[in-house]
C-alpha cells in the first residue's frame, strides 16, 4: 500500500452519544472537498457503532478502536475483543497509546499480542509509541523509540507491515500544547523510517505510514504535514470541535 495522507482523531474518554453524532455531521460537511484524505474516528467503544453507522454513505471516513484485548475471547470481564470491534464494522485499532502503557501498564509484550489479534481479524494497527519528557531531556529519545519499535514489531511478517500505521507521539506533547517543533517531529519520523528499514526492508520504510500525535492543531498542522516523512496526524483535544478538526484535514 503507498502511503496516504491520514488525519485520525483519538476521541479518549469524551462525548456522550449525541455529542459524537453533532461531531461527526460537523465534520462530514466540513470536510466535504477532501476527498484525498482519509479521516479516521477514534469514539469511545459505546458509540463506535452508532458513529460507523453514520458514515455508512461516505467515501474516506473510517472508524477504529481506541483500544483492544490481547486475549481473542472468553473470562475476561470488561475487556473488548478485536472480533467484536469489526463486528461492528470498525477497521482500525489503536495499539499502545502513551495513555494505556502510562495509567494501565501496558507492556511491549501485551502490545504484541493485541496486534496479533488485530492482524487475526484483518484489521489495521496504529502503532503508539514515543519518548517521555526526561528521555528527549537527557538525549536518549532515539533509543527509546528504537527498543519501542524492535520490542513490538520486529517478530511480525513483513508482508503485513507495510500495512501498519504507525503513530509517533512523544509522551510529553501529548495534551500539554507543547507540540514537537517540524524539525524534531521530521527528525524522529526519518530515523522511524530507517528503523524499519533495517528491520525489515527499504521498501517497506518509504511505503509505511508514519502519523504525528500532541498537542497538533489548527493552528500547527500545516508546518507539521509538510514535513517530509509525516503522513498525517493523530489528533486528542484538537478533534472534539468538528471546525478544529477540519481545519488540520484542510492542512495538507
Ligand atoms: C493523543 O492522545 O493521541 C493526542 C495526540 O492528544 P493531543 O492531541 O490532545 O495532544
């Protein structure tokens, strides 16, 4: 798959059902001309059907999981299957955000298996992973991101990761309004790229999807996306306002 422009919004623990259908209309008619980027919607897993259902007549709008069991199904009360979440007609999965390995300790190896059972269901991941504030501080934020890469992905077939997304999100952009300048957020998804290049193959690290999430906006997007090796963002506060969230489609 070549690589496409992609503006997703992670919705976290936010709106009620009738707030995430005022949200999505906004942005279905706010977004109408772009046509060229696929716009995909994170809501919590309440109203992940009702938002799939409301997209059932567009063209480049797409719905996924902010989250997923590691397990395929059984005993294991209050979690969400990756069956049940295409179920509903869903097609995208959220892996290892900073907020689920942070307040819910979730670990490389977790992460692993919940993206076995995302490639089981013919699903795609997103990837999460980036370097905490003290990392960047002391200078070991391209170490960080390497063992967050090699811990997760290098066991999978190459054939499935060009089909990956993946999503850099440094931990301390996330929610703060501080947002990685272009340069450090080109820099960091040029060494990602070479990353996958040496565990997999070049081919596979100029085709794959790289995604910038924290603390991007309206207002900073458009410096972001034109970075060379940034396909698009992952977008927490910023896509709660349907005028917001247009706005960084309308950035490329
Ligand atoms: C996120 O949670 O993935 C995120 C990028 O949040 P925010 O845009 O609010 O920093």
């Amino acid at each position: 798959m070549n690589r496409q422009k992609i503006v997703a919004g992670n919705w976290k623990m936010n709106t009620s059902l009738k707030e995430a259908g005022a949200l999505v209309e906004g942005i279905i008619t706010g977004s109408k001309n772009k046509n060229a980027v696929k716009k995909i919607f994170f809501p919590p897993f309440t109203f992940l059907k009702a938002v799939t259902d409301e997209l059932i007549n567009t063209d480049h709008f797409f719905t996924g999981a902010q989250n997923c069991s590691e397990h395929e199904k059984g005993a294991y009360t209050g979690e969400i299957s990756v069956g049940m979440i295409k179920s509903v007609g869903a097609k995208y999965v959220l892996v290892g955000h900073s907020e689920r390995r942070i307040y819910f300790n979730e670990t490389s190896a977790q992460l692993k298996n919940k993206i076995e059972q995302v490639l089981k269901n013919e699903l795609t991941p997103i990837f999460c992973f980036g370097e905490k504030l003290e990392e960047r501080k002391s200078g070991k934020h391209f170490e960080t991101v390497k063992t967050q890469l090699n811990e997760v992905l290098k066991d999978f077939d190459k054939n499935k990761i060009a089909n990956f997304i993946l999503a850099y999100e440094p931990v301390w952009a996330i929610g703060t309004g501080e947002t990685a300048t272009p340069h450090q957020a080109q820099e960091m998804h040029a060494f990602v790229r070479k990353c996958i290049g040496e565990m997999f193959d070049e081919t596979i690290a100029s085709q794959i999807c790289i995604l910038y999430g924290g603390s991007c906006n309206a207002q900073n997007a458009k410096e972001l996306f034109a970075c060379a090796d940034v396909d698009g963002g992952l977008i927490g506060g910023a896509s709660l306002k349907a005028d917001d969230f247009c706005k960084i489609v309308e950035s490329f």
